[in-house]
C-alpha cells in the first residue's frame, strides 16, 4: 500500500477498535481525526487528493478531485449537524470524489452515483468500518475469496442486479452507488439514499441543458486552461465530445485515433470530421496493425486493477501515451498532461 499506490483510506468509528488501529497504523501514511481526536481516516493520498475542512464538533472531507477550496469546504463544513446535512452542506460538486463527515459520533461515506468510486465495509473487532477499496477490508480481516462471486463474474460479462458491484471477498460488502454508509459510535451501520434520478417526465430540453452543463463542468475541472490535455478521438460521440470540451476550457488537446481497418468502420472518417473543426489539436493516428495483439503482456504480472471480468483484457496501451507524454514534455513545466474523463 505504499510507494506507488494509489490513494486508499479506511473510514473508522469514533470508538476504540484495539488491534485493527495498529495495524492499519502500519501502513497509512495520513491520519485525520475525530473531533473526538480518535484517528477517523487512515490511508494514503497525496496533499491534493485530499480536502479537509472543520468546525467545532464536525469534520468534512472531499477525497478526489472537486470543484471545492478549502476556504468554500470551510463555509460548508459549519452548516453539518449531523449524517443528514451532509449533503445539503455539500452541494452539487462537480468532479469525481468520495464525500466523507464526521459529526455527533457518526461517520458518513458515500462514492459517485456512476460507481466510478466504490464504498465497502466490514465488521472488525465487532464494529464496522468503511473503506473506499473492497481488498483493503479483506486484508485487514484476513478475508477468504468469494469463490461464487468470482466465478459470476468471470461467466458473465456483466453480472445483473444485485450480483453486479459485490465485492469479491467474503465478509466484505459493497454499498450500491446511491447510497451512503453511516457508522454509529457503538459499531453498527446503516445505509441511506443520497442521489436519485431527475423526475422520468423532465423534458428533452431540459434534460440536454443539465447533461451539456455536466459535461462543461465536468471536463473543465479536468483540463485548465493552457495545459497539455491527452484524449481518445475515435470518432465516438463520448470522446469527440469531450475533445470539444477540452478546447473550449482552453486546453491545449493531443488526440490519439486508431484507424481500425476492418471493413465497414468508419470511426476514423468521423474522427477525421471531428478534428477539422477543433481548434488548436495535435493529432496522433495509428493504424490497427501497429497495436500490440489482444493478449500481448498477459504473462507478465501487475496489480490488478479490479475485479475479475468475462470479457477479453483490453490490450496494452497503444504507442499514442509514449507520444503523448513526449509531446507534454516539450511544453512548459507548468503543463501537464490528462485525460479528461466525465
């Protein structure tokens, strides 16, 4: 859990849990307290992944990245009372974040309403406690694997509700996406529901003017202006559109296409289309028969990244990242290179 790994935390009660503290102690690297002073979250993330902000019997935290400041989370963090006011403090914060509070003895965690950002827990030493990755709960109870939900999701591509989202261990549960998790001091749980669909009769209109506005929000938090920004173009409406969003945040976009050259695709004539009209690109095309074959690096071992799937690994990235980081070193060292991602 240290070096190069991503940013990870565990979410503990405002009790005391014995062994479990001093063992997750052994490999955080941050801690952020209770207003008790009792450790709260313990993990590892980099200053900014992480956004603090407290009051006097309250804390809040943004881990990810947000729309907030510190000085904004600080005038938000005053009006929680309890798990209840946690969203109304919050906002609508665009970004991809985990959203955490500590107030009156509780603890309030929940991810994104896409499930891009998970929420887990587990019971250790008869108290629950949540965590934002399903394997650092099954280390920290010595979990066995769910050999059933393994199998799931290896025999089908992608598993229905309520197979889909299970965590992969035994002993550890995953919470659905729109739901928050709540600890009580005394060690018990609940769920609660905390994003639901807009109304099913809102207008096309109106539905179109909240999804561009998402979109805006989403992909100019992402890509600054003046900066390297590295994205797909493959002709799509997904990746075109947030080409176009990239540009119009002000970034400085490097596309990279791959011209499939099976009969009938015309995803590069689109791409072709798309850049035409897009304002200051460089472009990075690759015919298919440069990429490495479908299972090319599967005998050499890494991290994996998620849970076991059905469908095919995607194959190593193409040589469109080494040009693109290329292509980022050679502007200013206050660039940087991204890729936009709603």
């Amino acid at each position: 859990m240290r070096g190069e790994t991503p940013c990870w935390f565990v979410c503990v009660p405002d009790s005391a849990i014995g062994d479990t503290l001093a063992r997750l102690r052994s490999r955080a690297d941050r801690v952020v307290a209770h207003p008790s002073g009792r450790p709260w979250l313990l993990g590892n993330w980099r200053d900014d992944q992480m956004t603090v902000a407290r009051a006097a019997n309250a804390v809040l935290a943004v881990i990810g990245r947000s729309a907030t400041s510190p000085a904004e989370l600080e005038r938000r963090v005053g009006r929680v009372r309890g798990p209840a006011d946690v969203e109304a403090a919050a906002g609508a914060l665009p970004g991809s974040y985990h959203l955490l509070a500590a107030v009156a003895g509780q603890c309030y965690l929940r991810g994104s309403a896409s499930g891009s950002r998970r929420c887990f827990h587990a019971t250790v030493d008869g108290v629950t406690v949540g965590a934002d990755r399903a394997r650092t709960l099954a280390w920290l109870i010595d979990a066995d694997v769910d050999d059933r939900q393994v199998a799931a999701q290896l025999a089908y591509p992608v598993l229905p509700a309520p197979l889909s989202g299970r965590a992969m261990w035994r002993g550890v549960h995953a919470v659905a996406p729109d739901h928050a998790l709540v600890l009580a001091r005394e060690g018990t749980h609940r769920t609660t529901r905390w994003w639901r669909p807009p109304p099913a009769d809102a207008g096309f209109a109106q539905g179109a003017a909240a999804l561009r506005r998402a979109l805006r929000e989403a992909v100019a938090l992402r890509a600054r202006p003046g900066e390297v920004v590295g994205a797909d173009l493959s002709g799509g409406m997904d990746s075109t559109s947030v080409c176009f969003l990239a540009a119009q945040a002000g970034a400085r976009p490097v596309t990279a296409t791959l011209h499939w050259s099976a009969p009938g695709n015309e995803d590069h004539a689109y791409a072709d289309h798309a850049a035409d009209h897009l304002p200051g690109v460089e472009r990075l095309v690759f015919p298919s028969a440069e990429l490495p074959e479908f299972l090319a690096g599967l005998t050499h071992r890494h991290q994996p990244a998620g849970p076991p799937k059905g469908l095919e690994p995607d194959p190593p990235h193409p040589p469109a990242i080494s040009q693109i980081k290329v292509a980022r070193r050679a502007t200013s060292s206050k660039t940087r290179s991204s890729t936009p991602a709603v």
